[in-house]
C-alpha cells in the first residue's frame, strides 16, 4: 500500500511542480557588441564589424597645427589631408575596403577579418582580429631631377593585429600590433622615416561618458625607429547612423602606412585638430511584411 | 483510498493534455514615429499555456529581435534594451475567462499579468484570440502597446523623430500540446 501510494505520488509530482517556463538564451554565447562606437577610433581601425551588405564610408580630416594660433585658426588655413574610406561587409566576418588619402595622393586597398568575437558569458575573454593591405602613391613627380618613382617603388604595406576587449559597459581598449613596408621610402615622399620597414604597436582606449558618447585615445609607439609616437585624444559622439569623431593629434598621417611612416609632432604644442564622419549605409534591408 | 488515488493520478495525467508549449512563435514590434517607421522581429517566442491551471507563461530573448540593419539592431541592443543586463520580455498571467475551445473557432480571450522588460515589471492586460485546429494544436494571436517611458527606456533627443515612444506589439504562436 505504501510503496504504491509513494509511486503515485511521484508520479504527480513532475505535473504539480510545474509552473512557469524556464529562462534560456537563444544562444547562450552571445557576442559582445559595439566594443567601438564605429570600424575607425581616430585613426586606427578597431575589431567592430560590419555586417553583411552593410557600407561603412568614412570622411577623415586632419588638419594644420595648432600651434599658428588664431592668426591660422588652429591650422585649419593649412589645409587638411582628407581621406574617403569606402568598407563593403562581404560577410559577417569579413569586409573589403578602399581609401583614397590626400597625403601623397595615396590609393590604399585593404581587407579586415574577424577571427572571433568576445562573448557575454566570457567563452571568448577579447575580440581578435585582422587587417592588411596596400597603397600606391600617385602624386607626379615630374619636378625632381632623376627618374621619377616606378609603381612599384611607390608602393607600400600594411598588417595588423587588432586585440580588443570591453572590460565594462564604459570601457574598451584594443592592442594593435602594426606594421608597414615602402618598398622605396624617398626623401620626396611626405614621411620622416627613412626605413623600409616600420614596427609599431598601437594602443586604443574609449571611455563611454554619456549614453551616447566617448572619451577616446590613441598611443602609437614606433618600435624600431626613433620617431616619435602617435598620440592622439578625442570625442567620439553617435548620432543614429553616425558617429562622429573629434580629435587632437600628432600626425596628418591617416591610413596605416603614413600613420608609422609619417613622423609626428611633439605632444601638445603640435597637436592637429582631426574630425572623422563615419556613417553605415545598409542594403538589403528586409522589406516590411505588412 | 488506493482508487482514490489512481482517479486522481488519472486526473494529473489528463491536466498534461491541457498544457500547450511553443519555442518558435512570432512577435514584432513596429515604431512608427514621424520620420522613421521599421519593425522588428523574431521568431523565437517561448509560450507556455496551461488551461488546466490557466496559467500563461511567455518570454523572448531580445537579443533575437531583427530590425533589417545590423546597427540599428546592435544600437537597440546595448543602448536601449540593454540586453546583456536585461536579456527577456517575459509575460506571466491568466486569462479572464477561459474560453471552450471547439476545433475550427476562434474565441477572444484577454489575458492579465506582469510584463517585464529592461528590468521593469508592470500589470498589463493583452487581447487576443485563441483557437484550436484540427491537430489538436492551440493557435495565438494578439498584441498590445508598449510605452518605453513605462520602463525606463529613454529616447535621446537627437533620435526622438525616428523612435516612437510608443511600440505596437504583435504576436502569433502555434501551440503544440506538451506530452
């Protein structure tokens, strides 16, 4: 009698205890999102990805030195060098670009892929990914005595690392391991170095002060040159499908290659004033189903 | 008593074939505000509907919500919904009424409970209809408004013409009876 009243009632049990639904994540290893509010943080390129069909397009300016004062209202009379990014999302991992700078007139092609992303429940502790590319200078040279520059020997390199986690909600910081290569670095080029190769390691960190804007910096060390480091300190402010990104900098320099090559001004007394308008277009947008 | 027992054991074992679970029902969401109207959708609504009990128990992970643009969705993500904090809408309550369910029919129904998201729990009532088909399955649809200052969902201001403070919800689940 007892054994079998127990076996009824455990066979009620399951039907009485159950109540409500349990909680599960669709998928429990959720990415971690908007480790940077755009692809770009000041100068350097960051881990955030585009997705699918999406366009990133970036305008980059940087301009004069501050140090002219009013009299050049802080270097915006000493003309900017302005670059176009154009980025097409290929897939969720992988995306294709082309830049187009004013320094040295310089067409630059270049792909970013990520390897994986850092994760919610801490699978993944960082995001990691990587870029590489080249460019090709098309400034005339037909004032020099010699030859001018062949197409190859106008051309240069760059790869990189990029090491980026988001330790809380407000701060992210990436690693970036670089480096470039001119295969023919002439005195007339607009860089200080004189090296064929240029090792660096970039460092990027953002403080979310508002909902919707950062504190932004940037510290590129040149590690096998003595010139001097990048340092740059800006405002990154989203606004819906923009980002824009105000900035003082060392460098005019704005893709890879002239970022490591191109020297920069000492901290404080030659920063530029930069500004980069960073927008996402999406295509294939799914049609609305009413 | 022993006959007693084996009735109610019976009767337990009946009330599992009022209980009806879906994991992949529909629900959307649609802003309408005065320079931008999108939706978003998923369709991974888990549902619970106990008839028997008359318990109603619902949840979407919002981070399966879909708007058509990648950053729009990852904007709604971590600076509105806040997903990693707050990863559900959850739904629990009853019905008013239960309706009696003939194949083929449909009945309205109005549900009350708490519903939960970003954090916030408040009382809302939802109508809706309710129907069985031919297998045995119980089909949902309903919908309700969703006000974001109701749970600490703030519009900035430089986005307060493409978000609309009030966000129409619509829902459509089949049911399939748990065994």
């Amino acid at each position: 009698m007892n054994r079998s009243l127990l076996l009824i009632l455990l066979g009620m049990l399951p039907f009485s205890l159950f109540a409500q639904l349990e909680r599960n994540l669709a998928n429990p290893n959720q990415q971690v999102e908007l480790i940077f509010h755009a692809p770009r943080h000041i100068n350097l390129l960051t881990v955030e990805p585009l997705s699918k069909k999406s366009m990133h397009f970036a305008i980059m300016h940087t301009f004069g030195t501050l140090d002219g004062g009013i009299q050049n209202l802080f270097g915006l009379d000493n003309g900017a060098n302005i670059q176009f990014s154009f980025e097409f999302g290929l897939s969720e991992k992988f995306s294709l670009a082309a830049s187009r700078s004013s320094r040295d007139k310089v067409y630059n092609v270049f792909g970013r892929y990520h390897i994986f992303q850092q994760t919610q429940n801490g699978s993944k502790p960082f995001s990691l990914s990587v870029a590489g590319g080249g460019g090709v200078n098309t400034s005339k040279y037909d004032f020099l005595p010699e030859p001018a520059p062949n197409f190859s020997e106008r051309m240069s390199y760059f790869g990189q690392v990029m090491l980026a986690r988001k330790f809380s909600p407000k701060i992210s910081f990436q690693l970036t391991p670089m480096l470039a290569y001119f295969t023919d670095p002439r005195p007339v080029y607009q860089i200080e170095g004189t090296d064929n190769l240029y090792v660096a390691l970039g460092f990027s960190g953002k403080l979310k002060i508002t909902e919707r804007s950062s504190l932004a910096l940037q510290f590129i060390p040149n590690l096998n040159t003595d010139l001097r480091s990048n340092f740059g300190i800006g405002w990154d402010v989203e606004a819906g499908g923009h980002v824009f990104q105000m900035y003082f900098v060392t460098s005019q320099a704005l893709n890879e290659q002239y970022l490591l090559a191109g020297g920069n001004g000492t901290i404080g007394d030659e920063f530029r004033l930069g500004f980069n308008v960073n927008r996402i277009f999406a295509t294939g947008q799914k049609r609305k189903k009413y | 008593m022993k006959r007693l027992l084996f009735i109610l054991y019976f009767i337990t074992t009946v009330a599992q074939a009022q209980t009806f679970i879906t994991e992949s029902g529909y629900v959307n969401f649609l802003s309408k505000a005065s320079l931008n109207e999108f939706n978003g959708e998923s369709d991974k609504l888990n549902g619970l509907i106990d008839l028997d009990k008359n318990l109603l128990d619902f949840y979407v992970d919002l981070n399966t919500l879909e708007t058509g643009i990648g950053l729009r969705d990852k904007h709604m993500r971590d600076n509105y919904l806040e997903t990693d904090k707050y990863p559900f809408a959850e739904f629990t309550g009853k019905m008013k009424t239960i309706p009696t369910l003939s194949t083929g029919s449909k009945s309205s129904v109005t549900a009350i409970g708490t519903f939960k998201i970003h954090g916030v729990e408040r009382q809302i009532e939802v109508k809706g209809t309710l129907s069985k088909n031919a297998k045995g399955e119980l089909e949902l649809e309903g919908g309700f408004n969703v006000l974001l200052s109701d749970y600490n969902i703030e519009i900035p201001k430089l986005v307060f013409y493409e978000l609309a403070e009030k966000q129409e919800v619509t829902f459509k689940a089949l049911f399939k009876p748990k065994n």
